[in-house]
C-alpha cells in the first residue's frame, strides 16, 4: 500500500484535519448527559425568521432539479445592497468554499499566501490546498499586528493577504487607518487583500472599516461575507464576496458549479430582506455579550474586548476549564487549537444557553480552586 501513501501530495503531510468545536450528540454519547450547551462554533442561536422559513418551504417544491449555477436572484440583491454590478459579486458554499476557489484560481505552485495569526485555521488548509506557501505574521504585544511587518512578509512569489476583520479568535478589528493603510500598501505591490469579514455584521463602529469602502477606493480588493453567522444560515452553506470583475470571472471558471443549493439560494435571499430583524439580532447579542462578560468579571474572570459574537475568556488553567465545562454539558472552543493558548473562545448563545454556561463555570472554578 505504500504506492497509495506515495500518491498523496507531500505539502498535505504539514496540514491537520480541522479541529472543530465538538459536536453535541458526541459528548452525549460520551457522558450521557441530558442538557448541552454548545457555545463552540460562532453561530446565530436565535431562531430564524417566518420569511426565511416560509422561502425554504418553497424551495423545496424543486429540490429534484438542479439549482440556478448563478444565483441570480441572490446575486441581484447583492449587488443592489452593495451598489456593484452582478459580475462583481461571487457567490459559494460558505467563506470556506469560496476561499479554496478563490485561491486555486490565482495561485501556481509555489506562490505564497501571507496572513496574520492566529488566525481562522481553514486560510491554512485553502492555500495550502491551493498549492501556496503559507507565511505567517505573528500578532504583537497588544494583540494587534504591525502593518509594517505584514507588508514586510510579502516578498517574492506572494500573491495574497487573508485576514479576518473583525478578527477570529480575538474578537478586535484592524482600525480605519491601518486597513487603509494595508490596502494602499498591497496595491502599490500588485498583492490582492482579501478580507473575511464573516462577523462585520455585529460591527458598530465608525472605527470599522467596512471592506465595501476599500473595494469603493481602490477596487482591487476581495471581501467575504456570509450567511453563517448573523443571518443564521450556517448548514445551509451560503457565503459571498465582493471583488474585481477579472477575479469574479477566473472563479466562476473552477468553482464547484452547482455548489449553492436552491434551499440555500432562496433562505440568503429572504434574510437580506430581513434587515430590521437582523439589526435585533445584533442587538440581542450585544446586550447579552456585555451580561456574560459583566457577569465574568463580577468572579474575577477576564475577558478580552469583543466586537463579535464570541468572548475571548482568559484563564491560566484554560485546558482544564474546558474539560470541566464538558463535563457539566457546556462545549466551548479551546483558543489554543486556533493558535492562542490560555483563552477559551465562548460564543453568546440564548440567554438561558447563558445562563447555564455562567453558572457551569462558577462550579468548575470553584473545583479548581
Ligand atoms: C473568520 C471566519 N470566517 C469564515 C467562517 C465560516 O464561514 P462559512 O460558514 O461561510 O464557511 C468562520 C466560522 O467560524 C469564521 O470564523
């Protein structure tokens, strides 16, 4: 069998399998508990709206044919919402998928990838996949990382920069300045930014540069979006970006054609429409954001500044806390497998998901000692 183990690219050797928050069903069969609590991996916990819900049911009726290749319609309203034309907008299976598309359309091999750690771990396995050196830029002191030292990695074969803003996992955003100043850099060097803005939704803050303005600016630019998180969507695979036609055109070539399904074309289509509800959802999160966070530091547990819907929670014990919350049903995501250790990454869940995970972490604490 060693032919087969020959076959596989040896770049994949450096690469793990994603290590994702752990699922509920798994820790029941592990413990057998009754009530879980799964505050791992970023989503919307609220319930959907009656429009999105009643779109899906329509969308059903034609689940035997394939889906529209283009998603017209989301596409439409995408590129109304954004004031770009259609052929601007790009359209996949989740951030996820567009990212290794995106990637395979401009790298050969050997080209290299720049991106500021730590960081959302699938930027890793897209270039990677892609064929592309992965450069990191470790974040400085502070938490935050230097420009200068990002615009330093790009040397040579580099193509791109991927960066999450605001940033997962540590829940900041890169100021107004210094995006301008990144984008500015990487134009004048012909390297393409390409900015995840997966949880820009929660964002409000004149501080925030929204990738839209840079797009508006320089145009050279590419900016993910995606239904996963605020709008709700997470199974059914829905992301967009926004980018240059030329960029748009080379992914509509390799991407998996009928990769966004009628269901999930249709259920995108209905949340955009949703914008006042989803200004509530935000504001939901925020308010019980900022209990969690009051509620943590009132036993003398440190948060990080957030402007997203997850907590960065600092604890010199972390590994420990976090088996001690699975053990009492609370699934958190352990920071060190997103490269920061000492943190657990806690998402704001239902007020009464809330509720459980804070007093689950008052008795593990209190375990400890
Ligand atoms: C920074 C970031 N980008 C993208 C995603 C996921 O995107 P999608 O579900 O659209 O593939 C996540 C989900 O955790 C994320 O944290």
């Amino acid at each position: 069998m060693a032919w087969l183990r020959d076959l596989i690219r040896k770049d994949l050797s450096g690469v793990d399998k994603y290590r994702y928050g752990k699922p509920i069903s798994e820790l029941q069969r592990e413990l057998g508990l009754e009530r879980i609590v799964r505050l791992s991996s970023n989503e919307n916990p609220w319930p959907l709206p009656d429009s999105v819900k009643r779109a899906i049911q329509t969308s059903l009726e034609n689940v035997n044919r394939y889906p529209d290749p283009r998603s017209y319609r989301l596409r439409r309203l995408l590129a109304r919402k954004w004031g770009v034309s259609t052929g601007e907008i790009i359209i996949g299976a989740g951030t996820e998928s567009i990212l290794h598309s995106l990637f395979h359309s401009i790298i050969a091999f050997g080209d290299g990838i720049v991106c500021p750690v730590p960081t959302y771990p699938l930027y890793r396995v897209a270039a990677i996949a892609s064929g592309a050196a992965f450069v990191e830029v470790p974040v400085r002191e502070g938490g935050t990382w230097e420009i200068k030292d990002i615009v330093d990695a790009c040397t040579g074969r580099v193509k791109a920069v991927v960066l999450s803003n605001p940033s997962n996992p540590l829940g900041t955003f890169l100021e107004r300045e210094r995006m301008l100043n990144l984008a500015h850099e990487l134009d004048s060097r012909q390297i393409l930014l390409v900015v995840d803005e997966a949880y820009a939704e929660y964002v409000d803050d004149p501080n925030y540069l929204s990738g839209i303005e840079l797009f508006r600016d320089i145009g050279r630019v590419v900016i993910t979006r995606t239904f996963s998180k605020i709008y709700g969507l997470a199974s059914l695979r829905v992301g967009y970006a926004i980018a240059p036609k030329t960029v748009a055109d080379a992914f509509d070539k390799i991407h998996p054609v009928f990769e966004v399904s009628r269901v999930g074309q249709y259920a995108a289509h209905a949340a955009l429409l949703e914008a006042e509800f989803i200004n509530g959802i935000r504001l939901k999160t925020i308010s019980e954001r900022n209990r969690i966070t009051q509620s943590l530091s009132e036993i003398g547990v440190h948060t990080e500044q957030t402007r997203t819907n997850f907590i960065l929670v600092k604890h010199r014990k972390s590994d420990e806390v976090y088996e001690g919350l699975l053990r009492e049903g609370v699934i958190v995501r352990k920071a060190s497998d997103l490269g920061l250790d000492g943190f657990l990454r806690v998402t704001v869940g239902l007020p009464e998901e809330n509720e459980y995970f804070l007093s689950s972490i008052k008795k593990v604490l209190a375990k400890l000692g």
